[in-house]
C-alpha cells in the first residue's frame, strides 16, 4: 500500500525527489504521513480538500486486510 501512495503522490508533485512516506501502525489503524515540499503541499491537498480525499478514498478502496488506513500531509522544514 505504501508503494501505491508513493506512486500517486509522487505523480501529482513538481519535486518528487522530496516526498517520504512513513508509516506506524497502532491499535489496528495504518497511519500514513506524507512529508513533501512546502510548494507541493497545495497540490497534494487540492482546492477544498479535493485531492487528499480523493487519495484518502483510492487507498482506503485498495485495502484488502480490513484494516483502517489514514494519510497525513505534513511539510519538510
């Protein structure tokens, strides 16, 4: 999954040599967080939320093990 939500990310940034996915899992829920370029947060989020959500949906439909998946947007310093 996780190489999924690299693929999708990566293909909607202009820097994706600066994307990083990390992920912990707890209590039975899968926690994505999507560190990117301060430029390419905008695009990953998309007007009104748009975008993330639509990612948010795609990972959540691919999920074959029932677990629950969550993805963060967090910006590099």
């Amino acid at each position: 999954m996780k190489h999924f939500l690299d693929y999708v990310v990566r293909s909607l940034v202009d820097n994706p040599d600066d994307v990083q996915i990390t992920e912990s899992t707890k209590d039975g829920e899968t926690t994505f967080r999507v560190s990117l370029h301060p430029a390419d947060v905008g695009l990953v989020i998309g007007k009104g939320g748009r975008t993330i959500s639509a990612i948010r949906s795609l990972i959540n439909s691919a999920n074959k093990a029932g677990d629950h998946l969550a993805v963060e947007v967090v910006e590099n310093a």
